[in-house]
C-alpha cells in the first residue's frame, strides 16, 4: 500500500541512543535547552516546553484567558476544540476568502504557517499591524515551517508584547509519539506561563530522541532538499490528471487538491482499489466534499501513485 495520509517526516535523523543509560539519567532540559537555542536562533529564556501539542494548546489558551478566539481555517481542529472546551466565543475566519476580516479588541488569534492542509506560507507583516492594532493576543503555529525553510515569525518577538510562536515537534523530527512540543515567546511570559507548569513533565527518552535529533546538522537540509524535490514530482503527477481542477500553493508537507467531475469519496475509493491511502479531510472547516488532501512522501509512494491515477 502507499499511504500519503501521514503528516510526520518520513526521513529519519541519525540517532544513536543507548537506553540503558537514559534510564539512570534524571530529567534535565538544560542540554536540550541549548540545542534549541542553536537550531532555531533564539534565546532558552524565550522556550518553555511541554509535554506534547494538546498540552501546549490548553495551556497557553488558558494562560491567555481572552473572551474571544479567531481561529484562521482550516486550522488543526485542536485549537477550535480546546478554545471550545475552555469557554472562548470561537470564531472562525475563513483563510481562503479574506483573512482580513476583523476582530475584536484583545482577541487571540490562532494562526498557522505555512498553513495547514495546503501548505500555503504567509507573510504576515500586515496581519501583525492589524493584529497589534487591536492589541491581539497572537499564537502563530509554526510546527510546519521547518519542512520549508522559510522565516520564522520570531523576529517579531522583541516588538510584539503577546505573541507566542508554538511547534509540534513530533512531525519534523520523525517520530508520531514524541510528546514535545515548544513556545517561543518574551521573557515575561515565558516566566509567567511556567509558573503553572510542572518542573518534570517530559521523559527522559524524549528529551534524549530530540537532543540527538537536533545533533544531526544535515537533518534539516536534507529534509528541505527532498521534500521540495519529490514535492514538485507530486504536483506534477497531479496536476495532469483529469479529476484534478486546481491545487493550491504549497511550501510544506502537504498539497491541497480540488477535484473535478468527481467527489472525495469516489475519488479515495478509486485509488484505494490501486492500493493508494489518502486522508479524507471533509471534517475540517471551509472544506467541501471536493477536497483531497496528500501528504509528501518517498518517491516509491509518488510512483505507486502515479500507477493508480494511470488506472482510472
């Protein structure tokens, strides 16, 4: 079978780990701390981590402690039910018509980049001024941006008071169950927001996986190279076939396809027959049943692809 359902890279840092001696050590971030400093150029007092992604969501939403939250979508559902469960009025802001729609003052905004699903990388400058203008609280996603190299929103942290750029590290780093995930903010929240944090809330396996994953200095660069090329092979194959009307930009992991003279659900049960796996993405917001998404993978799954859309 060749399944483009997984969001989680499919290459693998070089990591040689020896458990036996993980189980002695006691849970220390420092070390950890420091690699994260170097890999993504920020100062270790402007991280907090957290023991995975719905972790980091709830507690900075309930740090923020807004009425209102403004979900950019489609958006990864978490946030839409963690804003839910903890009391927000939840409003959605539909990114594929207009993503200059207003908010209300002290709002959090939630948004992804690059964008989930189709991949699409914003530039935010002027979303930042609007933003600042109605003195938003901001949490930029970030856990995409490492499949394409593009600049990273922390260069507004020095002049934006209330923003928080968050990454889930289990897909850029190739593993579905590694339970970190990251903060960036300014000093003074990052103080504030550990205040409710507990000192040990992470494994010692974790933070070892991680810490000999952001060891590999080629990992990165590697990953962005292939990606980008096997992306482009993915597009192409696409973009030719007769059920395909358009596609959206993608910088990430992911392509986002509209279909034509056929739904989703005819179109996923075609190619399962041809033993090709797809995610239906039907249940996320301002999305029809037209939309097919795929996510990136080795060019033996791109080539089984390739054989199935030549079948029907």
């Amino acid at each position: 079978m060749f399944d483009f359902r997984s969001e989680v890279n499919f290459l693998k840092p070089n990591i040689e780990i020896d458990f036996n001696k993980v189980c002695d050590e006691s849970s220390c971030y420092k070390s950890l701390l420091c690699l994260l400093e170097t890999r993504y150029r920020i100062k270790k007092e402007n991280i907090e981590l957290f023991n995975g992604f719905s972790s980091s969501i709830y507690s900075l939403l309930k740090y923020l402690n807004s009425k209102y939250c403004y979900i950019y979508s489609p958006c990864n559902l978490e946030y839409k039910e963690a804003a839910n469960n903890l009391g927000y009025e939840t409003r959605l802001i539909n990114r594929f018509e207009n993503i200059f729609l207003p908010i209300k003052e002290q709002s959090v905004v939630v948004f992804m980049n690059p964008s989930f699903l189709d991949g699409t990388f914003y530039e935010l400058d002027k979303l930042f001024e609007y933003w600042k203008s109605k003195e938003a609280k901001v949490i930029i996603d970030e856990t995409l941006i490492d499949f394409c190299g593009k600049q990273s929103s922390v260069e507004y942290l020095s002049e934006y008071e209330n923003l928080f750029i968050l990454k889930d590290l289990s897909k850029f780093y190739s593993r579905k169950n590694l339970n970190i995930a990251t903060v960036f903010a300014n000093n003074e929240n990052i103080k504030n927001l550990r205040k409710f944090e507990p000192q040990n809330k992470i494994s010692n396996f974790e933070i070892k996986y991680l810490e000999e994953a952001l060891k590999d200095n080629k990992f990165s660069s590697i990953t962005n190279s292939i990606y980008i090329k096997n992306r482009i092979e993915l597009e192409k194959i696409l973009q030719e076939h007769k059920y395909v009307e358009s596609m959206f930009q993608s910088n990430s992991n992911s392509l986002l396809i509209r279909l034509k003279n056929i739904d989703a659900k005819e179109f996923k049960s075609q190619i399962q027959k041809h033993g090709v796996i797809i995610n239906s993405c039907l249940e996320y917001d301002f999305i029809d049943e037209y939309f097919v998404s795929f996510y990136v993978g080795s060019l033996s799954n791109i080539k089984g692809l390739k054989k199935a859309l030549d079948a029907f």
